[in-house]
C-alpha cells in the first residue's frame, strides 16, 4: 500500500513550490483517492487539507450529502466556496413543478 511519504518522490518539486508561491490556502481530498496523498502534499506544499472531501468520479453513497448528481455539486460548491474562506448561501433546487412559471428553459 502506497501511504503519503512513499509517493512523494512523483510530486515535483516545481509543482509544490508553485502551490505555496500561488498562495493557495487550502486543497481537496477526492472521496474515492487514499487521503495520505493529499495530506503528504498539503506537509510538503505547506497548506492546509480541507475538512470535506469532493466528490469526483460519480455521486456519492445512498445518505450522503452527494447521493444525487445535483447535491453532488451543491455538496462541491459548498466545500470549496468554505475552503476558500467564503461563505456559502444554500438555495432551494427548483424541478419543473416547483420552477417559478417565468423561469422556463429555452430550447
């Protein structure tokens, strides 16, 4: 099994000096990636690990906050805006029976 310090000979140098140099405050976990990588990178780059993980490859297990494709990407903006430092407003999904008569999609 691969853990964080054994992997880190693939991450360049370059590329961990180009997260601190961006001033990148925080990066994402993936749901479906073992988290030592991240975490060997956030040490290495020296930025923090968001506490949310992002769904990436498919929607999330049946009761998570990403078991549909639409809360998979309310789940994502939510943990990125926050991760960011700025602040999430939830809204309502609209459907075709709760969209408001005058919002109707072109064609």
């Amino acid at each position: 099994m691969w853990d964080g310090s054994s992997i880190l000979y693939l991450i360049s140098p370059t590329y961990l000096k180009s997260i601190r140099d961006a001033g990148v405050p925080v990066i994402f976990a993936e749901t479906t990636i073992n988290p030592a990588l991240i975490e060997a990178v956030a040490k290495e780059a020296k930025v923090k690990v968001s506490d949310r993980e992002l769904f990436s490859d498919g929607i999330g297990e049946p009761g998570t906050e990403g078991d549909t494709y639409p809360k998979m990407l309310i789940a994502n903006t939510k943990s990125i805006v926050q991760g960011l430092g700025g602040r999430f407003t939830a809204f309502q999904l609209q459907t075709p029976s709760t969209r408001p008569s005058g919002l109707v999609p072109s064609r």
